[in-house]
C-alpha cells in the first residue's frame, strides 16, 4: 500500500556487530534514527510480484522522483515455497534483485515479512500446503526465518550496509485475534518474540496490533491515520503510519475508489502535524488474486497499474513530500504545542530553541474558506485543508489546492483480432459421473479437494427421476464463488456468489431431464481463495473431477497445444467451457500493452504460456458495467512476433472483438527518458 512513514526518534543505538559500511537503525518516542539521525521517511508499496523485474526499475524511479525515501513491500510465502521445501526465487519472484535495485537507486526498505500478508493476495500469502500442515504457523523453521537468513546471507540489513531499515512481522492480526481466542495473545508474543530473536539489527513492526510487545512498534493501517490512530503503546516508540491507502483494492461487481490527491495530502499532513500509501498497486498475475479481486491492483495509486504516473495524485504529493522536507530539522527536534485558531480551525507549532518555526493550519470545515489570525497576522484556510509554513509565516503549500494537471489514459495503436480465420477453438470436456475416477460417500468440500491446484472442481450425479415431475429445477447451494450447470452436456445456467455477501450463493436453474438416465455435471469454481471454507451441498452429487481438461493438459502453452483437437471457430463463439487460440505480433513501440477483453464473459488468459490473470467481465457493477475490462499484457511476456494468446472462456464470449490496444498518459514525456535510462541496466 502506499504509505509513508514518519519516524522522529531520539534515542542511540544499541545495535553492535555492524559491518564497515553498516547504519545504525533504532527510534525513540519521536522518530526513526539513522546512523544517530533522526529522519523523517516517506514510503510507498510497490509489490514486486505485482509487476515484472523488467519494470522494477522504473517504477523505484518515479517513486524516488515522487519524493519517497522507503519502499515497502511484503513478502509473499506461497510464490517463494510452492511446496514444502521447494523454494522459487525466479523472475517476478526474486526479492533479492528487487531489493538491491532499491538499494542502487539509494532508497531504504522496509520488508513485511508476514508470514500472514493478507494484501488482497490469494489465501492471505501462505501455501495452501499449510492447510494439511496443522500448528506449522508456531513452528520456528518457517518463512520468517528463512526469508531472514536469505536477507542476512546478501548483507540486505542496513546494519550490514543494505538497505533495509525495518521489518514487519505478522499483518493486522488484531483483526482476527478474537477469533483465535485464547491463542490469540500467545501468538502475538511468540512472532515478536521470534522476530526480535532473529536479530536482524533493525526495528520490527506490527500493524494494527495496539499490544505489540516491547520492542516490537506499533503502526497504523488506515485511511486517516491523522485522526484515529491512538498512538505509540509506549513513550519511546515512534508513530509510524504503515498503510496509506491511496486507494482501495477492487473486487469484481464493485465500482472503482477514487480517492482524491486533496483528501490524501490532508490527512497525510494531519498526521505529521500531529507528531509526527499504497504507491503502486501493479497486477495480480494468474490465480494470485484473492476471493473476488479483480486483476488490476490499485490502479488509482500515484503510480497506474501499469506503473504510469497519475496526476494530479504523483504530483501534489510530490510538492507535500518537498515541502516537509523542506522543513524536516525543526519538525524533529521542534517543541510541539498546538492550540485553537477557531471553532473549527488548529494550529499544530513546532518551535526550537534557535527560533525556528514551523505550523500547520488546519481547517476542518468541509464546506467554507476560513479566515484565522495566528502570530498576528491574517490567513485565508481553504475548507478541509492543511497550510504548511516553515517559517510560522509564509503558506508554502496547501493541501486542497492543486497545482498539477490531471492526466489520462490516451490509445496510441489497436490491432484487432476480427479475422475468424486466425482463430481456432476447443471446447473443453464435461465429464458425467460415469467417467470421473474420485468418487466419495460424501459431500467433498472444493478447497481440501483442488488443493488449490484449480479454480475448478466438477461435481457430477447420475440419476433416473422417478416422479413426474413437470418443470424440474435443479437447485444448488454453494460456499465457492461461482456455479455453472450442465444436464446431459447441455448448459443450463449459472450462478455466482459476491465479495460482500459473505454466505452460501444460490443457483436455481430450470432443467430438461430424459425418463431414463441422466447425467448431470456441476462446476463449481473459485476465484481467488477466501479466509473461509468452500463446499457444495447437494446428497446426490458424488464423483468429482478435478479442474478443466484443458488446464489439466496445459494447453494454453505451446508445447502442450497438440494435446487437444483445435478446431474452426465457428459455431464456438458464445459457447461456455471454450478456449480460444490466436497468434499476434507485438505492438512496435515501448508502450504499455493491454487487452481489451470487453465481449468476453469470464475466465482467464495467458499470453506465451503465463497467465495475465483471471478475467470477469460479465460480472456487473451496479451502474452497470465491468469492474475491468482492459488486462496488462507485460511487454517482458512478448516477442516481436508469433506469440501466442489463449484464452479459456468459462461462460461465452466473442473473441473475434477482442483487441491489443497501446496506451499512454497524457503529459509524460518527461518520464520517457528516465525509463530508457533505467531499462539499459536490466
Ligand atoms: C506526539 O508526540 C507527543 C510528544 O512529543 C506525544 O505526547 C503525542 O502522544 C504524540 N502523538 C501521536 C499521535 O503520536
Ligand atoms: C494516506 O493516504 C490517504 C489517501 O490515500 C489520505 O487520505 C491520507 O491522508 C494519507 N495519510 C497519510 C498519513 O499519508
Ligand atoms: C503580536 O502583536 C502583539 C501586540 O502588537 C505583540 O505584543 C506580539 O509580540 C506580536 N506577536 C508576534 C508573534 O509577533
Ligand atoms: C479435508 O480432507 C481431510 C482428509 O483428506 C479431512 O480429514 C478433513 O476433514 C477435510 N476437511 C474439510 C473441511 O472437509
Ligand atoms: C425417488 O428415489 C429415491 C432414491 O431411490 C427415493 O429415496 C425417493 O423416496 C423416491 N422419491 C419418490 C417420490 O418416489
Ligand atoms: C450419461 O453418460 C453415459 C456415460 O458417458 C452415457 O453413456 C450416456 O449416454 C449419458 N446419458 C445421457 C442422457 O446423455
Ligand atoms: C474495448 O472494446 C470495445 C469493443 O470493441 C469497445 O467498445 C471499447 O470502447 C473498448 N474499450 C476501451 C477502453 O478502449
């Protein structure tokens, strides 16, 4: 999330064994202290898995530019240890050159570490082989430990001379304490227990956790940290404000969260003023979005999906940063006094002994300008603003007015794929009971079933109605997310559960059933794995398959096309259960590519054999349109030609109005340069 933080610390550190070039890192009741610094930081999330080590670069680049001393982000347990023992630190998931691109740029880090990240990633980030695993959470040989020792045996801590400057363990836990009752406590001290006893020689914090024991800090997650967060749990820990939202993530059915560069200044200022953001959201690649999220990952950030600088959100922050920095030695070693200016105006002073001053004027009136005599002379505060002066005499900025042009998403090139003769098609298998091998007495939850290993579990029953019954429903209750039907290989309907209704869903389809036999086959698929169970309750339903022919094949690579009879579009297009093929050429350019998929239903899509993410777009808002439309295709995936698009359509689509499409913002052609500088070094 983009967040910054703000550290003003005092006391001197212990920490011992440092390296030549190791920086000592310790805090005090009012910041973070650096090599006996006191410092106030800036950070911002971005998630390296999130985006491609191709893009890492850029987007360290623009988030420096913006003004950011820290970048943050978690660690995500179930891409690094797939399975038990098996460790990937490959492509999108190597937290090492990430890092050290940081560090090459002279940012800090702070690392969350979890193991519980939740961050709107599937299953919280731990391996669903936890889930067979009981207890593995207490135990000391997990990912904590590894990811520490991995970061020690690269000299990543600051107190080694990287850049680490913090870490976090565990990730609002308080939220879901009351659910573990008793061992709820426990837990809490045994991670900060384990973590401190890691020795990283750098603080560790715990969001959300008011009772972080000793040394552990306490952080604010939230959108007005300024306002609601209660404070350090002790005189000698810092503030610190871990998760800015800069946004909020989107779920399929729900409309965007704008939040406003005004909005986030404010309270940003507020909670300096006071003592004292996701940055980039980036793209839930393949299945690693969690229960209905969608696949663009807080594209309103300062920095788009795509790692495109949104204004005026990049810009008025840009100016926010400059401006407390511009006054940041009097901020940490200032007195602190604030008093009324009206009824509802503050003033927040912060004074040294050498006569320096610095004020926030704060005008909590939403609807009017107000006009407040401070230091004798007169100011105009615009409504729910915050001026900053660093001499207590000047506003040199102000948190509602914006001084940067908005910008927007322009198309550069479209290549549409409305040839029928490039495409070719494969409708995938629906099994019967009859051929399905897993058979049980009973009901089979989904999850304990995939393993995760699928979105998809067929639920199958054979049966002979034995009453005459004029219009049979078939009638469905599910924890998944999503239900289609199927009588006699012929679809029948479909259903499909919400984010925000957290019970059973209900599908209730009419069907035609023959006097003999008949087979019916139900899919039940999730998207994204949810903090809860799954199951299908229905007494008949007893044989199981276990993903999608296809998936199981594979065939969305090339070398695993041939498994499959591909065949002429035809009459495939709007059939449910389809996977489509095409092949295209890259876009000329270095633009951002991304594929309009607004005639398609829901499903995924892989380009050259890597998931671009799932896909929902027949899923509504309530004004009525898709949460997204428009998928990021990296341009580290592609080649300049033969590549190869797949796509499984799971409910019926048109794939012949598909396009590739390149986009751009308005107004960055500044940025370009400093994209090409950058992308030289990968
Ligand atoms: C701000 O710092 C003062 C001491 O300087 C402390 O009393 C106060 O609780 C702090 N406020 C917050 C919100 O941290
Ligand atoms: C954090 O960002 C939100 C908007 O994303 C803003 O409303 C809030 O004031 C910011 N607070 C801080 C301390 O940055
Ligand atoms: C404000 O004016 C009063 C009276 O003229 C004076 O005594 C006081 O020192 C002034 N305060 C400041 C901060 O200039
Ligand atoms: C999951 O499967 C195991 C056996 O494989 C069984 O013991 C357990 O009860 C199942 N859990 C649920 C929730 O169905
Ligand atoms: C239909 O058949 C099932 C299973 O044989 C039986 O349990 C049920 O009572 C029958 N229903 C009727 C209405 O005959
Ligand atoms: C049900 O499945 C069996 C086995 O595949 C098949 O022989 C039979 O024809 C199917 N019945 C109907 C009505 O489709
Ligand atoms: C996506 O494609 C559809 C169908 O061609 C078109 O109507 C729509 O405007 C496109 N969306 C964008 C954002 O270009």
């Amino acid at each position: 999330m983009g967040w910054w933080l703000w550290w003003v610390v005092l006391v001197v550190s212990m920490i011992k064994d440092v390296g030549a070039r190791g920086e000592d890192v310790t805090y005090d009741g009012r910041s973070l202290i650096i090599d006996g610094q006191r410092k106030i930081l800036f950070s911002g999330s971005i998630h390296y898995p999130r985006s491609t080590p191709e893009m890492w670069p850029s987007l360290i680049a623009k988030a420096k530019e913006g003004g950011l001393d820290v970048i943050q982000t978690y660690v995500f347990w179930n891409l690094h240890e797939p399975k038990p023992g098996q460790y990937d630190f490959s492509g999108r998931n190597d937290l090492v050159k990430f890092i050290k691109e940081i560090q090459a740029q002279g940012l800090y880090v702070c690392l969350r570490i979890g193991p519980f990240i939740e961050s709107e990633w599937t299953y919280g980030g731990f391996p669903f082989w936890l889930h067979d695993v009981p207890g593995i959470v207490y135990r000391s040989d997990n990912e904590p430990f590894k990811i520490v020792n991995l970061m020690k045996s690269e000299s990543l801590y600051a107190s080694q001379g990287g850049p680490i400057i913090l870490s976090q363990i565990e990730n609002e836990y308080q939220n879901v304490e009351a659910a573990f009752h008793a061992k709820g406590p426990p837990y809490v001290l045994w991670a900060a227990k384990m973590a401190v006893e890691l020795q990283t020689g750098v603080p560790w914090v715990m969001c959300k956790q008011t009772d972080a024991p000793d040394p552990v800090i306490n952080a604010c997650n939230g959108l007005k940290c300024g306002e609601t967060f209660g404070g350090p749990n002790s005189p000698t820990k810092p503030s610190l404000w871990t998760e800015n939202w800069t946004s909020q993530y989107q779920v399929y059915g729900g409309e965007p969260y704008i939040r406003s560069a005004e909005d986030i200044a404010f309270h940003v200022t507020l909670f300096v003023a006071k003592n004292g953001s996701y940055y980039h959201g980036g793209t839930n690649f393949g299945r690693t979005a969690s229960a209905y999220v969608i696949t663009s990952y807080y594209d309103q950030a300062p920095l788009d999906e795509y790692g495109l600088i949104r204004q005026p959100k990049w810009g008025h922050l840009k100016e926010l940063h400059a401006a407390i920095k511009s006054c940041s030695t009097i901020l940490l070693v200032g007195v602190q006094s604030s008093f009324s200016l009206g009824q509802l105006q503050q003033a927040y002073v912060f004074e040294e002994k050498r006569g320096g001053c610095v004020a926030f004027l704060v005008n909590n009136d939403r609807k009017n300008t107000a006009t407040v005599v401070f230091r004798n002379a007169t100011f105009e505060l615009l409504p729910q603003s915050i001026s900053i002066l660093p001499d207590c005499k000047k506003i040199i900025f102000n948190t509602a007015k914006v001084n940067v042009k908005d910008n927007e998403i322009i198309k550069r090139s479209s290549q549409l794929f409305d040839d029928i003769e490039r495409w070719e098609a494969y409708k995938d298998v629906i099994p019967n009971f009859w051929d399905t091998s897993l058979k049980s007495d009973t009901l089979m939850e989904h999850m304990n079933t995939t393993k995760d290993k699928s979105d998809h579990l067929w639920y199958t029953l054979s049966f002979r109605p034995n009453t005459s019954c004029a219009k049979p429903l078939l009638h469905v209750e599910s924890l998944a997310h999503a239900a289609s039907a199927f009588v006699n290989s012929k679809y029948s309907g479909s259903a499909h559960g919400s984010h925000d209704d957290r019970g059973p869903f209900t599908m209730e389809v009419p069907i035609v059933l023959n006097d003999g036999m008949n087979n019916i086959s139900v899919l039940s698929t999730m998207v994204g794995l949810p903090d809860s169970g799954a199951f299908l309750e229905r007494r008949y339903i007893d044989a199981y398959s276990l993903g999608l022919f296809g998936e199981n094949s594979n065939i969305y690579m090339r070398e695993y096309l041939d498994k499959v009879r591909w065949s002429k579009v035809g009459s495939a297009k709007d059939q449910p259960l389809t996977w489509f093929k095409i092949e295209f050429d890259a876009p000329a350019g270095t633009d951002t590519v991304v594929l309009n998929l607004s005639t398609m239903g829901k499903g995924e899509a892989w380009v050259n054999g890597q998931s671009i993410g799932r896909y929902w777009v027949s899923f509504l808002t309530y004004k009525g349109h898709p949460s997204q439309t428009m998928y990021h295709v990296p341009r580290a995936f592609l080649k300049p030609s033969g590549n190869l698009l797949v796509i499984l359509e799971e409910s019926g689509g048109d794939p012949l109005r598909i396009s590739l499409d390149t986009i751009s913002r308005t107004g960055l052609q500044d940025h370009v340069s400093n994209y090409e500088h950058f992308k030289d070094r990968i």
